[in-house]
C-alpha cells in the first residue's frame, strides 16, 4: 500500500484505521495509475506529432475532479475535492507561467492541470504533486540537455556554423567579456579568504554562472540550428510558434509574441498564400517534452521527491 509519496506505510495505520486506510491507499494508486497510462498515451502523441490532444487532458482533469468527489463523498468530508480543485488551479497557474514564458506548447500547460487534478495538492513536503513538480525541473533538465545534444550532434555542421555567429554577436560577445571579469575578481577574491568554505562557495557559484551561460548559449545555437522549419501555412497547426513576425506590405499577420498561432491566423495566411503573397512561414519545432513528465512520475512512484536530500539540507 501506498502513502502520499508512494512508499510503503499501511504497518504505521492503526488496525482500527485499515479499512478507512485501504480504501485511501486504493483510490491514491488508482489516480496515480490514471495519471501514469494518461501519461503514456500523452509521450507517443507528443512523440509522434508534437502535441497533446486537448481530449486526453481533459479527461485527466475530469477523472481527477469526478474521482475526489466521490471519495469526499464516501467519507462526507470536503477536503478531498478541495485538494483535486487546489491541484488544479496550482497546476493551471504553473502551466500557465511556462506557456507565457515560451517553455511549453498549450498541449503540456494543459496536461499539466490534468495532472494537478488527479493528484490534487496538500501543503505537505512529502505530498506526491510537490514531489512530481520538483521531479519534472530535475528530470525535464537532464532530458532537455540530453535531447539538445542529441540534435546539435545529428546537425553538426549547421550547429557549429549557428554556435560560431552567436560567439560573434555583439550581445553575447558583451556578455562574456562582463562574465570573464566577474571569473577574475571572484577568483582573486577567493584566493584572498581564509575560510575555505566561503572560498569553495565563490568558485562553485563561479562555476555555475559559466554553466548556465554556456548552456543557455547552446540552447540557442541548437534551436536556431535543428529547431526551426520553413512550412506552408496548411502545414500549420493551432499552437505552432513563428519565429519571425510574418508582414504583408505594414500588416502584421503572426509572430513569436502571439506565444502561439491561432486558426484565424493560420486561415489567413492560407489565404495570403493563395493571392500569392506569402509562400513559407519559419516555424519552431519544440522539444517532445512529456516523456520527462513520465519519468518524473514514474521516480515518484518508485522514490518520492529526489530533491529532498537538498531540501532538508537547506531547511
């Protein structure tokens, strides 16, 4: 039987409790089996044709809604739905900043409200949303890493040539010029400090600012590289991200500010291809992301939040 983080705990309820308890534990794995196989349906879609279909999210979120209802039902206590209803509007609100922020297609902010919906939400270290959550930034890290390489090393060439610009252009070269002189004082005022554990900290934290800048410029360097394909606008679909603002004479049709392109957008420049007007829009392909959301679930199953270790140093 399984606890809120998925292990083991039905020697720590009381005989008195097991019923009640094994009817929780029962209704806890049965969403979390649903969330598991919705998941998998969602990793050969996203896969396959980079998107998630709005029916299988929200289905999720009535599975999610419907299923607490009836267990606050059974028991006539209200938190259980409140937990479904809180998981939701949380998970809306993470969707919603990753979508406006350009992290993820409207597929994944949806099928992430499904998830919060089934999993419902308790303020509790160990509840199992939380720990999917900080799971997901683990895991989707490792894995967005892993799949950029993947790409940079199947285009190589055009990689290389989009790496070498970006070295070039006047911002990045501002940048780096700004990040080497911060190296150079941190490391000197390192070598300066007697307490080596405040030395170790500057150098680590010097470390991770290269990290993450380099990182960040590869990341581009592969989306300008492998990540972006000329379409014709019947190859388009709601959702799809353009990377320039498409302008026929001073109208502006679509852009990367719409987050998105929408079927009155995409109808039109059908229609402007038709007079002629435009032929091919540049399109970004994005990253199949919701595998990392089915390992993230399957390592909370298996061993809870894998961030807590850090979570209860800092704490």
């Amino acid at each position: 039987m399984l606890c809120n983080t998925g292990r083991s705990c039905s020697k720590l309820i009381p005989n008195i409790f097991y019923t009640s308890f094994f009817f929780s534990s029962f209704m806890l794995e049965l969403l979390f089996l649903i969330a598991v196989f919705a998941t998998v349906i969602a990793t050969y879609t996203d896969v396959r044709t980079r998107e998630v279909p709005d029916w299988l999210n929200y289905s999720m979120v009535a599975a999610g809604l419907g299923i607490n209802a009836l267990y606050s039902l059974y028991y006539s206590r209200g938190e259980y739905i409140a937990y479904s209803i809180l998981g939701l509007g949380i998970f809306f609100g993470l969707g919603a900043l990753m979508f406006y922020t350009g992290q993820w297609g409207g597929g994944d902010s949806k099928y992430i409200m499904g998830i919060g919906a089934l999993l419902g939400f308790r303020f509790s270290l160990d509840d199992t949303a939380l720990s999917f959550v900080a799971n997901v930034l683990l895991i989707g890290a490792f894995y967005g890493l892993i799949w950029s390489i993947g790409l940079a090393i199947k285009n190589r060439k055009e990689f290389l040539a989009s790496w070498h610009a970006l070295r070039r252009a006047a911002e990045f070269k501002t940048s780096r010029i700004m990040l080497l002189g911060i190296g150079m004082v941190g490391i000197i005022a390192g070598f300066l400090i007697n307490d080596m554990m405040l030395r170790l900290s500057i150098f680590a934290l010097l470390v991770m600012l290269f990290f993450l800048f380099y990182t960040f410029l590869f990341t581009k360097a592969v989306e300008a590289s492998s990540m972006h394909r000329w379409v014709k606008p019947q190859e388009l679909t709601e959702g799809d991200w353009i990377v320039h603002d498409v302008l026929v004479g001073k109208k502006r049709i679509c852009g990367p500010k719409d987050l998105g392109v929408s079927k009155e957008q995409i109808a039109e420049l059908v229609r402007l291809q038709k007079k002629g007007k435009i032929k091919k829009v540049l399109m970004k392909i994005g990253i199949p992301f919701v595998p990392s959301f089915l390992f993230a679930l399957l390592a909370t199953w298996f061993f809870g939040n894998l961030l807590m270790p850090v979570i209860q140093m800092i704490i």
